[in-house]
C-alpha cells in the first residue's frame, strides 16, 4: 500500500486544473522575459557579457515577480505553468551553447543536459495519450535550475584575470556541478511519477 502514495499523489497533481487565461499580469511578464531570450544570447556570443549579466538578472528577478503577482492576485493559469519553466530551459539553453561555443565550458556539460531534457520529454506523448498533460516542476528541479542560473554569471566573471576571476570560476562551477545533480535529480523524479501514472488507469477527462 506505500507504495500507491506516490502515483495518488501524481495523480491528484496532474489532475488540478487552473485557469486557461492568457492576458494575465504574470503571462504578460513571461512573454517579455522569452523575448529577452535571443537578445541575451546574442549577448554571450558576441562577448557583451555585462549586458548579458544585467539580463540575466533582470529574468531572474521578473521569474520571481511573476510568480508572486500570480498568487496574489489569483491568476494563475495553465499558459503560466508552460511559459515559466520553458522560459528557465531557454535561458539556460542559451547560456550553456554561448558559452560552450566560446569554449568557458566543455560541450560535455551541454550533452548532459540536453540528456536530461530528451529523458523527460519522452514520456509526454505517452502522457498526452493517457489524457495528461505535463506535470508539474518539482521543487528540486527549481533548485537545479536556480543554482544553474547562478552559475552562469559566476563562469562569465571567471573569465577576469586575478583573484576575483579564480574565485568566481571555483565558485561557478562548484554552482554548476550542485546544478546539474538536482537537475537530473528532479528529472528522475518526474520520469518516477510519469511511470505510476502510466501504469494506473487512464485519466478521465471529462
């Protein structure tokens, strides 16, 4: 019977429905935070790293807005829960090809992630099948995600002769690494819940 906790809880999480809005005050901060996207991008390929910085931190604190103005003002909404973590992926998708091409990371570092994004995205044609849509982000994969964040601008600034440039890189990829295992941690995690929803009953939609 402990072992049907965890697909109940699944299935209880996938099931909540919120609203289907669109024009909300936290998806209007999201869009602008994707179209922020290729500019930061541009940004670490051509080297501008203190512009990329400065957006970076301004994603960083509009994610955080966005989620505050949605429970607050009660508009959460199933665009949201799409726009917030695809916004995350964009970013460090960006970060981590700008800064592989400029060769301040190894592309293995890309591959592991992009491991990680191929793993949970398989299982969600078989979702969508059984009548699920994507589950929720888990609150480990928001810490990988945030450390990964963080360590971004940490391997940028280690890219300074002297102590601060060795400090930050120590720290940056010490960030990164930490990053990385809460990531693949959460991606476990999701395939774990996905495979008890798989094997239960199919959703009733209705």
């Amino acid at each position: 019977m402990a072992s049907e906790g965890p697909n109940q809880a699944a299935r209880a999480t996938a099931q909540t429905s919120p609203s289907d809005r669109v024009l909300t005050v936290p998806n209007l901060i999201s869009f602008a935070r994707l179209l922020l996207v290729p500019v930061f991008a541009a940004c670490i390929v051509t080297e501008r790293d203190i512009a990329a910085l400065a957006i970076l931190a301004v994603a960083g604190i509009s994610d955080w807005a966005d989620g505050v103005l949605a429970r607050r003002l009660d508009q959460t909404s199933a665009l949201g829960r799409l726009l917030d973590p695809a916004a995350d992926r964009l970013y460090i998708a960006a970060a981590l090809l700008g800064l592989a091409w400029r060769e301040v990371i190894p592309w293995w570092l890309v591959g592991v992630l992009v491991a990680r994004e191929i793993a949970v995205a398989s299982v969600l044609p078989a979702l969508r099948r059984r009548g699920y849509g994507p589950l929720p982000v888990h609150l480990v994969g928001k810490g990988g995600t945030a450390m990964l964040m963080y360590a971004f601008p940490l391997l940028l600034l280690g890219e300074v002769d002297g102590i601060l440039g060795m400090a930050a890189w120590v720290f940056g990829w010490a960030t990164a690494l930490w990053g990385v295992a809460l990531y693949w941690f959460a991606g476990v995690l999701y395939l774990r819940q996905a495979a008890g929803l798989l094997r239960a009953e199919p959703r009733v939609v209705t």
